[in-house]
C-alpha cells in the first residue's frame, strides 16, 4: 500500500499531471503527422529522461505511448494517411466515411473506442501482471531461456508476413548484442579491434537510428509531398448516443479483448491487433453490415480502434510482469527501465513496486486525457499533417544527433546511430520487419545469461530444459509454432503442384 501511496503522490501532483499532458499531447501530435511515429517519439525522449526521477520519466513516457496510438486515426480518417501503422484499418472505413460528408461521425467512433479499448485493457493489465509475476519468481533459468526462445519464435511466426525474413531480423538483432565482454568468461568478443565496443552496443543509438534516422531517410523521397485534409464542422456529431452504445457493445468488447491478448504476444504490434479486430468484427458481421466494410463501415472503425489501443495494455503486461516486450515501443520501454538502472520483470515488483503502479496509473490518467483532449482539438490536430517536412526533418535530424552523442559523448554513438539508421532503412526497402531486430537485441543477452546459469547449475547438461515441465511446454510450444506454419505452407504449396 505504500507503494501504492508513493505512485499516487507522483502521479497526481501538479509535475505528474503537467507530465501527463505534456506526453499524451506530444503522443497525438506525433501520430497525427504520417511518417512519424510513437517508437520514434520515445527513442528521442529517453536521452532527456537521464536526469529525471524514473517515475517521472515514465509517466512521461507511458503517456506518450497512449497518445501516439490514439493519434494515428485522425490522419486516417481525413486524409487517408495512417498517422501510424497501427491506423492502417482504420483508413479503410474512417476515411470513405469522412469523404461521405460524416468526418466528425468518424472521429467520434474512432475517438471514443480508443477510450473504450484503453480502458478495458487497463483491467487486463491490473488483474494480471500481478499473478503472472508472482509465479514467475518460482522459474529457474532454463525455464526463463524457454520462455525467451518462444517469444522469438511468436515474433517470427506471427509477428510478420515472411517468417523467414523475421527470422533473419531477429537473428541480426541476436548478433549485434554479441560484442563486448563475454560474461561467462569475462573475455572480449567480437570486438573486432574498436575499444568502444568492449561495453557492447549502446541501446539507444540502435533504436534512435533502426526508428528515427531510417524514417527521416525515407521521408525524404516525400519532402514535396502535398495534403488535403477534410474539415471538420460539426462537432457534435463525435459523441456516442444511448443507441451506439447499444449497437456497439459487443463489438467493443470482443475487439478490446482481441487486442489485448494480441498485445500480450512479443513483437506482434498494434496493427495486427488491429487487423485480427477487424477480420472478426467482419466475420461477425449481418450480411448486410458486412457489405458496407471498405465504404464507411462504423463497426470496422470501432473495432479496429477499440483493438489497436487496447494492445497497449496487452503489451505491458509482459514487460512489467515478465520482462518480454509486447511491441517495439515496449522494447524501448525495457530499454528505459534498465538505462534508469530497474530490472523488468518479478524483481520489478519487489524492488521497485512503486514503478509498477505508476505505469499502470499513467496509462489509464493519459487514457482519460486523451480522450478529452482529442474531441476537443481534433479539427486542429488534423493541420499538423500540412506541416512541411522539409521543416521537421532537420530538427528531428538534430535531435537524433544530439540523443546519441550525450549518452556517452562520443563520436562512436553518433555513427552506431547512423549506421542502423541505414540498415533500417535498408529493411523496409526489403520489407524485412524492424521489430524483430530489436526485440532481438534486447533479449538475446537475457537468453544467454539464463542459459549460461542454467549450464552452470547443472553441469553443462541441457537435459532440464526438457525435465522441467515449464520448459518443457515452452520448448514443445516453440517447436509446434515453427512446424505448423510450416506444415502448412508445404501442404499448401504440394496441393498446388498437384
């Protein structure tokens, strides 16, 4: 209870509401301008938050997390722009429905299931993280090494469209956390002659350049690119009656607890969350409602918006309970917690339990903000995508630069910065998917730490991986989700043949 009274203290004094607002706003704001995102925002703002108390960091933080995924439908819907990947279904119903002289209709479904989605996922994440934590204090290391290897196959069975460039996503990402010092030996690795890398690579060059400097290389072929947005007049039009809530219940229900269990999974994201959301309501669907998806469907738009927010909450169960990111803004997230020197994870819970309540506390106060905050300012949100990238590409630009450098001031982060920024760059081009790299990078060094006690508590012998039945059903778990997709591509592909 203490902790408890120690999180409400910082999250309802004026800095912590001040710090609220100032995230779920800058959240929106960057999810409402096509091209940057929510990941983005955060790798920026971690430098910043290095003299900060942690709790007030990640007020911050959490806030601007809920901000920037609410804020990808408003670009969607009037420009037909997802603001963020997480908005793509969206602009498949909101925009045909805003083009159909209904913008504020559409915002307002969009707006209120956001709400609706956020809240119920925030009793996901209180009624589980706790229990789930709890149990995990009673697995030994073989079963947190099976745990770890399963989150990167669900990232590459599920979390992309080729499994096999999710594979080689994750296994780049494996490699790039291999250099430094070896921590079974204490013997340096990979180190290839460069001083800079006996302390490995830093975190947060790699997600600045892989997040914020491949979007600004890609944003550069679209510098002149030129908007038209729909206005919006009719404000009243946005809030829910006695009877949307009625037609909508189900629908919102069924798509927030989609979403939220999507989250849970590492590495899979709010838009898939969205897309699962979307395929059930449509399949769900009268006949006659089902014609209408793809031409301004309301129940498409509450259900990919109910679902997409509601992924928040999904994917910040693993992180605090178990220390497995859900998504990449978790991964970045994770990242934050161990740079202001916390462990993820069930010691979360013991050593720092006012941390745990905060997050749960900001995500659902930035919840409530943002709702609010969007009916009210939503016709001027939707101008923010006008602005010229030719004018916000350098100042992020600078930013990035300046993030980099200060971590450790030198010149070496600044050009890791660069690079992955290429290297992102280079796997969009490819379609190779971004959030197995780094969900990779940061979890490796858990696997082979928990490995490595694993083999020293038993003699080098891997036979507990398959005694313990924890490990045992994450290994089984693991070697059914690789071999069935499989399966099922080589009978696919048979049958074709024939």
């Amino acid at each position: 209870m203490e902790a408890l009274h120690t999180a409400s203290t910082y999250l309802f004094s004026v800095q912590g509401l001040l710090l609220v607002i100032l995230g779920t706003v800058l959240g929106i704001t960057m999810g409402a301008i096509p091209g940057l995102t929510g990941a983005m925002l955060i790798a920026l703002t971690l430098p910043l938050t290095f003299n900060m108390d942690p709790v007030n960091a990640f007020i911050l933080l959490i806030s601007m997390y809920v901000g920037a995924i609410s804020g990808g439908l408003i670009t969607a819907t009037l420009l037909r722009m997802p603001g963020t990947p997480a908005s793509i279904m969206t602009t498949m119903d909101g925009y045909p429905m805003a083009r159909s002289g209904k913008p504020g209709r559409a915002l307002g479904l969009g707006i209120t299931a956001s709400f609706v989605g956020g809240c119920i996922s925030w009793l996901f994440l209180i009624s589980l993280s706790g229990p789930i934590a709890r149990y995990s204090t009673k697995l030994g290391p073989f079963d947190f090494f099976a745990l770890v290897l399963l989150a990167f196959v669900l990232i590459a069975s599920v979390g992309g469209k080729s499994m096999s460039r999710a594979f080689f996503s994750a296994s780049l990402g494996v490699l790039a956390s291999l250099p430094g010092i070896d921590k079974a030996t204490g013997s340096l690795r990979l180190t290839f002659g460069f001083e800079e890398l006996n302390g490995g690579l830093k975190l947060l060059p790699v997600l600045i350049g892989m997040f914020a400097i491949s979007q600004i290389i890609s944003d550069l072929s679209r510098i002149d690119e030129k908007v038209t947005i729909i206005p919006v007049k009719r404000t009243r039009d946005m809030f829910f009656k006695l009877k949307d809530w009625k037609d909508q219940a189900i629908n919102l229900m069924r798509s927030s607890v989609i979403g939220t269990w999507v989250g849970i999974l590492p590495g899979i994201g709010a838009n898939i969350g969205s897309v699962s959301a979307y395929s059930a309501a449509k399949s769900m669907a009268k006949p006659e409602e089902q014609a209408k998806f793809g031409k301004g469907s309301e129940v498409a738009i509450v259900a990919s918006e109910s679902a997409n927010n509601a992924t928040i909450g999904g994917a910040l169960i693993p992180l605090i309970s178990l220390g497995i990111p859900g998504s990449v803004i978790d991964a970045i997230l994770l990242g934050g917690l161990l740079i202001h020197g916390l462990q993820p994870g069930p010691l979360l819970f013991q050593q720092n339990p006012e941390m745990v309540y905060t997050i749960m506390g900001a995500m659902f106060v930035s919840n409530v903000f943002m709702f609010f905050f969007m009916i009210i300012a939503v016709r001027y949100l939707a101008r923010l995508a006008s602005i010229p990238r030719s004018l916000l590409m350098p100042v992020i630009l600078v930013f990035c630069i300046i993030g980099s450098f200060a971590l450790s001031t030198r010149m070496f982060d600044v050009w890791t910065m660069l690079f992955f920024g290429l290297l992102g760059f280079g796997f969009e081009k490819m379609k190779i998917p971004l959030a197995p790299f780094v969900i990779g990078f940061i979890l490796a060094p858990i696997a082979e730490e928990n490995l490595q006690m694993g083999l020293m508590a038993s003699n080098g012998s891997f036979l507990p991986l398959i005694q313990r039945p924890v490990s045992l059903i994450f290994m089984i778990a693991s070697v059914a989700l690789l071999t069935i997709p499989l399966y099922k591509r080589f009978r696919y592909g048979h049958s074709q043949s024939n």
